[in-house]
C-alpha cells in the first residue's frame, strides 16, 4: 500500500488533510480526506470521507492520477539499481 499526502490546510482550530491511496497489486487508488475541528474545550470532532479516483470528475480523476504518477515514478527512481 503506498500513500502520500497530497494536501494540508491547518488554520487555528480546524484543519483539512488528503490522502492519496494506492494499491499496486488491485491497482485501486482513492482520497481520504480528514476534516478536524477542535472546540474551545479540547474535544476534537474529526470527519473522514473516502473518494475512489475513478468516481471523481475528470477534471480531479486527471490531477490525482498524475500526482500518482510522479511519486510512483519519485520512489522507481531512489531505489537503488539492481
């Protein structure tokens, strides 16, 4: 399973975080994104939701699959040659 941050958003209490997901061997690929919000007294109220690539609109489906792309090809090319 490979993941890879994609996007992080912090300002003050709140917060969004997205995921992008990859399964080499299903060769499935998905967003999670992580919304928190923190109240006044400690409390942290955190939603997930999970968003297949090939569901999303085109335009998003193509800027994630080249995202997928290019950390796949990052991480090809600091493994040491055999």
């Amino acid at each position: 399973m490979k993941r890879f941050e994609v996007y992080r958003r912090e300002r003050g209490r709140s917060g969004i975080s997205r995921t992008l997901h990859h399964d080499p061997r299903s060769g499935r690929s998905w967003v999670t994104e992580v919304h928190l919000k923190h109240d006044g007294h400690g409390a942290v109220q955190r939603t997930e939701r999970v968003m297949e690539l090939h569901e999303m609109d085109p335009e998003d489906q193509a800027l994630y699959e080249l995202r997928l792309r290019k950390e796949l090809d990052r991480e090809l090319a600091a493994m040491p040659a055999v």
